[in-house]
C-alpha cells in the first residue's frame, strides 16, 4: 500500500510538472502584406517565418489572425491579441505597446509614373506634390514628420498604385519588396509605366509588440528577443531570409 502511494505521488508530481511546462499559446495579429506577410506563401511570408521560429524556439504555441492594419494596430494596443506580428515603431505607439528588438529593415521608396520629372534626393525635392501612403503607417520620421507635400491616404499599396497610374498622385511611397511583388503580381503591364526612385527615403525597422495591459508583455518580448539572438548566432535566421529571398521578384 505504501508503494501505491508513492507512486500516485510521483504520477501528481509528474503531471504538475508537464502541466508547468505546457507552451503557452500566443494570439497574433499580421496585416497581409507580401511578401513579408502572405497565407498563401510557403510559411505565411518572410515575417511570418522569422517571427514563428523564433516563438516556437521560445516555447511559444500562437495562433494567427489576419486583419486590416487599422483593426490589426487596434487590436494589439489594447490587449485583444497577445502579439503584433508585423509593426514599425512610433513614439505614439510605444505608449500602450512594447516592442520586440527590430527583425526585419524594410527599405522605403518612392515610386512615379515614368517620363515625370520628379527626383527625389530630399523631402525639399517633394515641394507641393501628391503622395499616396498607407492608412496609420509608421513611416520614416523625417518622411511622416514633412508638410512641403500631400499625403493621402490608403487601404493598401495596390489601390494607392492605381490612383498613381490614373495620374491623381505624384508618386507613392512603400517598402521596395512590396512595390515590386504588387507590381509583379497586379500589375505586370501597367509596371512598364512606372518607375521606383533610386534613393532610399529611409530605413524602417520591422519589430513584433506587445500590449502594455499584458501582465505578461515584458516576458513575451524578452524571450522573443533571446530566440531571436540565438537563431543569429547559429544560422537559422540567414538561412530562413536567403529561402525568402530566392522567391522575391
């Protein structure tokens, strides 16, 4: 009878200790954005890869929701999902989300349409003209912070091109991987008659946050962020971008 009891005892101990050890299940929140972000793509997109790699690594289970940016950036801030999968960083935001180490730099440009006289080398070379953006984007400061220019906003890069490609807009701004895979699977032909400046308009970096009404959101991103450091230090993370980069146009 002892024995029985021991061993119910250790069965209990057992049992509390997987019960410890369960991966906690994450609810994410990713704005469609190809290539970075697709669920058609092999791993739902670059971002998608990274980011799940990096939980899974962490000890994470996660659960994915896609939505609009608007309701994406929403949800996330006020504790709705546990994470934001793809999101740039803004002093606004960063009162109500806590932000992960940068994954990912995306690297901004403007694009017009072809025999425009537009050159771009400063926000000053932008004087009076037009340009599509994304509804609440977080876009380079210098760029968000100018007022010498229109900027009219978006749902999403696709129909701000097609405004462009009507003549409403100057030029349009947006990552170079975007413009180029909306360019190459939208508008292939109407493409030939658009041109992506050669400048960089800067450099935004790409992070996952937590909602600050998380008890938990100060944990979530510092194993993030030592998932993350490790999948540098032994490859995983370059192996994944080079795989990504193979596909992009």
């Amino acid at each position: 009878m002892k024995n029985h009891w021991i061993n119910l005892s250790l069965a209990f101990v057992l049992l509390m200790h997987l019960a410890s050890t369960q991966a906690e299940t994450l609810s994410i929140v990713a704005e469609h954005w190809p290539p970075y972000v697709d669920e058609s793509a092999p791993q739902q997109g670059l971002a998608i890869d990274l980011i799940t790699t990096a939980l899974i690594r962490a000890r994470y289970d996660y659960k994915i929701d896609y939505q609009a940016w608007p309701r994406a950036l929403e949800g996330g801030k006020i504790g709705v999902y546990d994470m934001i999968a793809n999101i740039w960083h803004s002093d606004e935001r960063a009162l109500d989300l806590d932000y992960s180490e940068p994954y990912l730099i995306n690297d901004m440009r403007l694009i017009k349409r072809k025999g425009s006289p537009i050159k771009f080398k400063k926000m000053a070379d932008l004087n009076n003209l037009v340009i599509g953006v994304e509804k609440d984007y977080a876009y380079p400061q210098e760029f968000a912070a100018a007022n010498n220019f229109t900027k009219v906003s978006n749902s999403a890069l696709l129909p701000a091109l097609a405004e462009l490609l009507k003549g409403k807009y100057d030029a349009v701004i947006g990552d170079l991987n975007a413009i180029n895979y909306v360019l190459l699977t939208f508008l292939p032909t109407e493409s030939n008659d658009l041109e992506i400046l050669p400048k960089s308009v800067g450099m935004s970096k790409l992070y996952v946050a937590v909602s600050k009404t998380n008890p938990k959101h100060r944990a979530i991103i510092k194993d993030f962020n030592e998932a993350l450091q490790s999948m540098k230090q032994d490859g995983t993370y370059q192996t994944i971008i080079q795989a990504h980069q193979q596909r992009l146009p």
